[in-house]
C-alpha cells in the first residue's frame, strides 16, 4: 500500500496483491484538497487502510476504507490552520 500526494494536491491510494504484476490506483481525494507541502501517512488497522494527510487549509484529515469495500470514509481530525504543511 502506498499513499500519495498529487502535485495538483488530490490524494492516492495505491495496492497491489502481494504476488501480483500492476498497481490498483484510486483518488481518495479530489485536486486541491491536500497540501502539495507536505505527505501522507498510511497504516493497515484491522482489516482497514488508514491515511492520514493534511489538508490544503492546514486542517488533518483522517481517512479510512475496509479492505475490499468501494469508497473512502473522510474525517477531519483538526481544524483549518491547526498543522503547518511540511
């Protein structure tokens, strides 16, 4: 798994199937969403995929989906101008 942020400031989530050839990208989040500052952090909790990242007004962004279920589940952690990009 691999979280990532565009240079347009959208937010990726890449998988691939441990023995497989070819990533699996999807947008977790739209163009100028996320600071292009700053990076994004992914865990596995359970069985869901968790990233972290901060948004383009300086909030934190929390966002989660179940393995295998369509869609990403977006919560904001803390307010505009609370984290510094970078």
């Amino acid at each position: 798994m691999i979280a990532a942020v565009g240079n347009d400031g959208s937010l990726w989530f890449y998988w691939q199937a441990i023995g497989a050839s070819g990533w699996n990208p999807q947008q977790v989040a739209p163009a100028g969403t996320i600071s292009t500052s700053s990076s994004a952090s992914i865990a596995q909790v359970g069985d869901s995929s968790v990233i972290a990242a901060i948004g383009n007004d300086g909030s934190l962004w929390f966002y989660w989906q179940t393995i295998g279920a369509a869609g990403w589940n977006p919560e904001q952690v803390a307010v505009p101008g609370s984290v510094i990009p970078g």
